[in-house]
C-alpha cells in the first residue's frame, strides 16, 4: 500500500499547483483509505483501483490545469478593462461635452495600451525591459492622443499628421521582426525615434503647419517625443546586457 501512495503522490503532480497545495493532502488520504477497501480483495482489488483511479486522476488534472490557464489567460484582460473603465471615469464626470465617439476612442486608445504593455512586459523577467516597454507605449499613447485631438502640425483636421501613424508603424514592425527581444526592440525603437526626427525636419522645410504651428512648437514637441523613443532604446539596450550577463553567469 506504501508504493502505492507513493505512487498516487507522484500523479498528483500533474494537477496544478494551486489545487495540489490546497487539496493534495486531503485526496492523498482518500486514496489511502480506499486501497485499504481495495485490498481486502486481494491484488486484484487493488489493480482495480488504479484502473479507475489513473485514467480519472488524467483527465481531471488535464481538465484542471486547462481551466487554470484560461481563468490566467483572462485575469490581465478583465484588470486592464477596469483599469480603462474607471480611467474613463474621469472625463464622464468632468467634460460632458465628450461624445460617444470620443469615448470609443479613448477606451480603445487605453485598453489597447494597457493590454499591450501586460502582454510584452510579462516576456521578460527584468525591470529594465519593463521599464522601456512603458515608456515606448506612453510615447505612443501621447503621440495617437495629442494627434488625434488637438494636433501636432496644424490642428487636428490635418492630414500632415497622419505622417505620425507612419513613425508609430516603424515602431510596430521593427519590434514584429525583432520578436520583441531587446537586441531588436532597442534598434526598433532608435528607427521610430529617426523617423519622428523626420517628420519634424519635413515639417520644418515645407512650412507645414504654419502659422498655427510656429517652428519652434514643432522643435519642442517632436523633440519630446525622440526623447522618449531614444530613452526607451537605451533602456532595452540595457536590458539586453543584463540579459546577456545573466546568462553568461548561469553557463559559469
């Protein structure tokens, strides 16, 4: 019966942890009492148990653990739609001349922001890719919020500023290609900020904008923007070496 135990221990293991720590004691003895039912009727009794026994415990810690991912794959899905809900609280209760469609936007805007910085941020164990996957989508998410509402060249009805949609582009495919590890994240984010400087240098040589938004505006807020880009650059290259030192240690 103690190999038997033994073994029944082992199986438990294909449950999740959660479940095993809270009940594994409890169904441990359960079995202990039903292979002493068992073996009253010899081996033969005991051999039936586990014929029961096996396949039931199988399926269940299947079934158990693929609830548990489920109920762990929508757990940073419901947090950031609370989290947007009540951010948008706030102009619900201070700007009434908000509209649907601004509202739509906006929870778009932070839903999808948030969303993507659970989902990236949680691929990697240190803080300094973290750190820089927050400050590229904080740099997104002013750059889509400040062009879409009020402007950068000119005001908002500009089409000039679609030309942002295209640094914010340069942003997405470089991490897609990179797969979002840091070596590639840090040169994707060093071409958005290029392409930010870009923009500004053709708005700059064009007049665009003007004279609503006089040249010195343009210096400042895109200058802004290259910053944060440059910054989250320099922050998944830091990353990258410490990822790089990290496992240079482990093969020590």
């Amino acid at each position: 019966m103690g190999a038997s135990e033994r073994a029944y221990r082992s199986l438990l293991r294909a449950y999740p942890r959660e479940l095993r720590d809270e009940y594994g004691d409890e169904m441990a003895r359960l079995f202990r009492d039903l292979c002493r039912e068992a073996l009253e009727g010899g081996l033969l009794g005991l051999a039936a148990l586990w014929a029961r026994t096996l396949p039931e415990s199988l399926y269940t810690a299947l079934k158990e653990r693929s609830t548990m991912s489920n109920r762990n794959a929508y757990r940073p899905v419901v947090g950031v739609a609370l989290a947007t809900a009540f951010i948008l609280l706030i102009p619900l209760l201070t700007a009434p001349d908000w509209s649907l469609a601004d509202f739509v936007f906006a929870g778009a805007l932070i839903f999808g922001t948030g969303l993507t910085f659970v989902l990236v941020a949680r691929r990697a164990g240190n803080i300094a890719y973290r750190v820089a996957v927050g400050v590229a989508l904080a740099a997104a998410f002013i750059l889509v919020w400040v062009t879409g509402a009020v402007g950068i060249i000119g005001s908002e009805d500009n089409n000039a500023n679609l030309m942002y949609f295209g640094v914010l582009a340069v942003g997405i495919i470089g991490a897609i290609v990179a797969r979002f590890r840091p070596h590639g994240m840090a040169r994707a984010l060093f071409a958005t900020a290029l392409a930010q400087a870009l923009v500004a240098g053709i708005v700059l040589i064009f007049g665009l904008g003007l004279p609503w938004s006089p040249p010195l505006e343009i210096l400042a807020l895109n200058g802004f923007f290259v910053a944060l880009f440059v910054g989250s650059a320099l922050l998944f290259r830091y990353a990258a070496r410490e990822q790089t030192t990290a496992g240079a240690g482990q093969e020590g």
